[in-house]
C-alpha cells in the first residue's frame, strides 16, 4: 500500500515488488512480482596447464560450475567444447544461478611429441641390465612390449629379444622403437695341459 513509487535508480533487493500501469491518468491495481537477487559467484580456480600433441577446450579444467572458455579477457563468444588448443592464454568463467563470474586467466602450452628416439641392434655377454642399453634420445623408457604401460627398471635383467624404448620431452612420449637384443652365454675357460718344448718355438705351436 505505499504511496510513493520507486525511483528507477532504486537498489533492488531479493523480496516483492509490486508494479501497476498508467493508462489516461488512470492507475492500475498492483501485481506482485517475486526478485531474487543472486550474487555473482568467484572467478572459478584453474592452474597452467599442458598438453602433448594436441587437445582441445574439453581437455581443460577448472574448479566451478558451468565452466566458459573464452579466448580473450572481454569477448563475449565463448569457445566450443571441439576449438583446438594452442600455446597461450585463455580464460574461464563460472556460472551459478545465471549469475557468470570474472575470467581467470590460464596457461596453456601445447608440446610437440618428440620422434622415437634412434638404437640399433644391441649385442652382449653374460648378464646385464637395462641400464646397459643405449638409444639416441633424452628421458629414455624401456619397455618388454611395444604397448606395455609400465617401464622396466635399470636393474631389469635382460633377455634374448625385442626391447622398446621411447623419449620423453617437456612431459611428452615419444613412440617406441624395437630394438634387437642379443644376450651371449660366455663359453667355460678351454683345456690345457702343461706343455714343453725344445728349441725355439712360437705361440703356433701351443
């Protein structure tokens, strides 16, 4: 029942309002209309991130609700979930109640995957390890199979057979290259008796 009508600069506030309408100087009854002031949530939470190869705005995290990329820090068209990732910065948005939140910016580089790292066939006698092994290539992973998950310690004794082995840069594996090994028994020590000669003689004749 309040007389005074509110001005337009008036802060609203979540309850009920009521409003009516003016027609030849003729006022209405009033309607009641509910508002819901919601608060505009945090930036969401979200560290520098990489990635090998390739990957796109699905692969990025944050910590929110409703997550919004966006390429920069006030355009209004955010990205789609299929946008191909580069190196550089992007932003996030949360959105609550309807409510979107600040951009926080994020780091994202994108790595190139390394070539598979060089080895030739490898060849030995008696017992050795892993760690005796030798491939051109940095962070090198050996591995029994070419699609085994987990690397073979140095101390691994090694076998006759195929071996893989990758290189890891900035975070990111390489595929793997076979490499042949060859383990050799080492022979027994041969037989040999005392042995005298006359004369001069030569090793030949041993």
């Amino acid at each position: 029942d309040a007389v005074e009508a509110l001005t337009n600069d008036t802060a609203l506030l979540t309850g009920t309002y009521y409003v009516s309408q003016t027609v030849n100087d003729c006022e209405s009854e009033k309607t009641a209309v509910e508002v819901t002031i919601n608060e505009i949530p945090d930036a969401p939470i979200a560290e520098t991130q990489s990635f090998c190869g390739e990957g796109a705005i699905v692969n990025l995290t944050a910590t929110g609700n409703d997550l919004k990329w966006y390429a920069t820090a006030d355009i209004i068209e955010a990205l789609t979930n299929d946008t191909v990732l580069q190196t550089g910065t992007y932003y996030v948005s949360q959105t609550v109640n309807d409510c979107e939140s600040e951009r926080t910016a994020v780091e994202v580089t994108v790595n190139t995957i390394p070539d598979a790292p060089v080895a030739e066939t490898q060849s030995f006698c008696g017992e050795v390890a892993i760690i005796n092994l030798t491939a051109t290539g940095n962070g090198l992973k050996w591995y029994v199979t070419a699609d085994a998950i987990e690397s073979l310690t140095n101390d691994t004794t090694l076998l006759t057979g195929i071996y893989y082995v990758s290189q890891t840069v900035n975070d990111c594996e390489s595929e793997r290259t076979a490499v042949e090994v060859t383990v050799n028994t080492i022979p027994d020590a041969p037989v040999a008796e005392t042995q005298s000669f006359c004369g001069e003689v030569a090793i030949i004749n041993l």
